[in-house]
C-alpha cells in the first residue's frame, strides 16, 4: 500500500557539509516507511546546509590561521616551567600540542562556529532567502509528484520549513500542502525576536484550517522544554515526548527515533487510503 502524500523533511543546524548532509533523517524515514523503494519515491530530504558551504570553509581558514599563530610551545613552558617533576617532559608535551593541539584546536572552533552560525545566517536576508528558497523547491516539485505533501521541520528546520509553507500559500497557485511537522522547535521565540525587531505587522502566519502538530519534550531547550503557547499559535496542536535523558543534545535529537512521532507522520501520509 502506497502513501497518499509525499513527505519532506527539513535538517536543523548542524556541521555537515551540502554534500554530506544526506541521510540525516534516515531513523525517521524507517520508522514511517520501512520499505525501501517507499523511501525512494515518498521521502524527501530538504537539504539546505550547502548554502554555508562557502562561508563555512573561509571561517575554517581563518580559525586554521588564527590558531597555527599561537605559540603552544612557549606557552607550556611559561605555564609550567615552575612546577617541579616536568620539566623534562616539557620539550615533549610542547611538540605534541604543536603537532596534534593545533589541528584539534582548528576543528573545534570551526566546528562550533559552523552550529553557531546557522541561526543568524538564516535570519538575515542573503543566505536566509537562499535556504527557503532550497525548501520552497523540494516542496513544489514533492507536491507535484503526489496528491500532496506532509512537511516535517526539526530545530532551525522547523523555522525555515514554517516559513516555507506560509510562502508557497500566499502564492497564486500554492502546491497542496496537507499538514506541518515541527519538531523541537524554536520558532516561539523567533517569532518573538522577529516582532521585537521588525514589529507584528510583518509576521506572517499559516493558515488555521492547515493541521499543525508541534512535538517538544521537556529536557530540549530549544522550544524551551515547553508547548507552544495558544495564544501565539492558535491553530498548532502541541504533543510531548517523553525522553529517558537528561542530556539536553541528546534529548534535543529524540524525535528522529521516536515512535510517536514517526505513527504520527505515518497516519498522515496515509490518510485517506483504502
């Protein structure tokens, strides 16, 4: 038995490349559609991490320059130089950390940079319309090729996948855009900072009569470990998962994995069906 509708789903922040970046909802789309070829032809990934790949590398460069200046060498040596019983491990530990600290140094801030950065980058003009734009794509050309589509957006995907979805219904013929999906999301309180900055006039919401099912969980501190507020999002219908962690990442990942809402995209996809 085949879905009804077609599913796409949208990535949070994350260090990946545009390249690397496929598969990353690979847990959930088994969960859904555990068959294979199902995955091949209902299951879409909107991948919009590529659109960094650029500025990601010149920061790498940068970090990579900035850190090879540093003197690690020296540095043990004045730190250390007066405790008694290294010494004569000194010369060693200051070619290691030459060798080996620098490139892990390098990685690390790249790295966190890399996840820091996605957010504001996404809500500026340049690099934000250009990974709307990426979503806006695959949910026109998945709409097209099926009686409809079911968006699933998960962290700062959930953002980007929320403006989307109001984008592509404001449009003179909208595709068919059956339900939304946020996952761990913060698109509260970006709401919240988009009116501060550019005031409630310019927010621009989805549709009432669209079905909107938000899943958070009370270790996540993206969606700040709660629902939705009614009163900022009168149409979304709030779900909580409950998590065995307490590991704010690693609870902030659970939906991937996790049953309820894998049933719940699944009764969507294949509503209707006989």
């Amino acid at each position: 038995m085949n879905p009804r509708y077609s599913i796409v789903v949208v990535h949070g922040i994350n260090g990946k490349s545009g390249t690397t970046q496929t598969g990353f909802s690979t847990q959930l789309a088994n969960l859904v559609l555990p068959e294979t070829t199902l995955q091949k032809a209902f299951w879409h990934e909107a991948t919009w991490e590529g659109v960094c790949d650029d500025l990601d590398k010149e920061i790498k460069s940068i970090v990579a320059e900035l850190v090879n200046s540093y003197d690690f060498e020296n540095y043990f040596k004045a730190r250390m130089a007066q405790k008694r019983g290294v010494r004569k491990v000194l010369p060693v530990i200051g070619k290691v950390a030459t060798l080996f600290g620098k490139c892990v140094v390098s990685d690390l801030v790249s790295e966190i940079l890399d996840y820091a950065l996605d957010m504001p980058l996404y809500l500026g003009n340049e690099y934000g319309t250009e990974m709307r734009e990426i979503v806006e794509d695959e949910i026109q050309r998945s709409s097209e090729q099926t009686n409809g589509v079911v968006v699933v957006g998960h962290s700062l995907g959930s953002v980007i996948a929320y403006d989307a979805v109001v984008s592509l219904l404001m449009k003179e013929k909208p595709p068919i855009i059956k339900s939304l999906v946020t996952m761990g999301s913060p698109l509260e309180w970006v709401t919240a900072l988009r009116t501060t900055r550019h005031g409630s006039n310019v927010i621009r919401h989805v549709p009432e009569s669209l079905k909107w099912a938000n899943f958070y969980n009370k270790v996540d501190p993206v969606p700040m470990k709660k629902a939705f507020s009614k009163t900022s999002f009168p149409m979304v219908e709030n779900f909580e998962i409950l998590v065995k962690t307490k590991n704010p990442l690693a609870a902030h990942s659970a939906y991937w994995s996790d049953k309820n809402v894998a049933a719940h995209i699944k009764s969507l996809v294949f509503a209707d069906v006989d």
